[in-house]
C-alpha cells in the first residue's frame, strides 16, 4: 500500500510541500538569524515556536481562505471539486508547516537535555534541516515525476537562500546595535 494515496497526492500534495517547505525555511530563517546574530539558544526556541505556532496557523487560515474562495468560483461556472476540502487543506499545510518546520529547532531542544551539543547546535540544525529539504524535495519528485536531482537542489537551494539572507540580516543587525 502506498504511504500516500492517488487522492491524497492529487488533492493535497501541494498543500503538503508547500506547508513543509515554507516551514523548514521560515523555521530555519529565524535559527539562522538568530546564529548571525549571536542570540541565545533560548531566544531561538523562543523565536522558533512563535514562528512554528503563528505562521502555522496564519499559513492555514489564508489556505483555507483560499481554497474555499477557488471552489465557490469554479462551483459558479459548474465545475465541482468534492474531492478537495477547505478544511484538510488547511490542516494539511498547518501539519506539514509544524512537523518539517520544527526540524531546525530539534538541535535545540536537545540542548536542553544534552548540554554537550550547545555548542554545534545551529551546525546540527543546518544538516537536520538540509535533510529536510531533501526529503520533501524527494517527495515532490517522486509523486510528480520530476527529476530526483533537479527537485532536490531547487529545494535545497530556496531554502539555503532564504537562510543565508537571514544569517547575514542577523550578523549586520549586530553590528549595528551591538
């Protein structure tokens, strides 16, 4: 049996990468940011799950906004979609949001238990998050038949951009409040 059904994966498919990735990198963004910065473990955890939380809930409300808003437009022009619920949709991506979008704090929570990692803390969330990354782009490759390698580097690469921006957002934010 496969891990996700043909009516999953062409109905909310999108909803699961989009959620997943946009998790990974706002998530990642702030850790990153935050390292740039020299902030405090505890400030990225703090960061972290405000992010996770809020923008999880904000990124769902406006899919289940959205998909509600196209299904009332094509049921007006006579094309019905009863496969595809506002609802799922937004738990899809809220679920996808949280569960990928807490990776790059993994390292960080661990801290909490294994004070021995505090200090490549934000080197393991770079890994765990890469290989987040590339698993989502995987997955986005497999059930869209595209290409292994081209779907994974997209994503490896949109993610790192938005991580790199924050990273040096962080560290010239420092520099100038000091």
């Amino acid at each position: 049996m496969p891990i996700l059904s043909p009516r999953f994966t062409e109905s909310y498919l999108g909803e699961f990468v989009y959620g997943a990735i946009d998790g990974a990198i706002t998530t990642f963004a702030i850790v990153a940011g935050a390292a740039g910065a020299n902030l405090s473990s505890s400030i990225v955890l703090i960061l972290g799950f405000a992010n996770l939380f809020a923008d999880g809930f904000s990124m769902a409300a406006s899919n289940y906004l959205s998909t509600k808003t196209k299904l009332e437009i094509l049921s007006k022009k006579g094309h019905e979609h009863p496969e595809v619920r506002p609802t799922k949709t937004a738990v899809v991506t809220f679920g996808s949001f949280f569960a990928i979008g807490f990776i790059p704090l993994i390292s960080y929570v661990a801290g909490l238990f294994f004070p021995a990692i505090k200090d490549n803390q934000f080197e393991i969330a770079i890994v765990l998050t890469g290989l987040a990354f590339f698993t989502v782009g995987s997955i986005k490759a497999k059930v869209a038949k595209k290409s292994l390698v081209s779907s994974t580097t997209e994503t490896l690469l949109l993610g790192g951009a938005a991580a790199t921006i924050a990273y040096f957002v962080g560290a010239f934010l420092r520099s100038i409040v000091g």
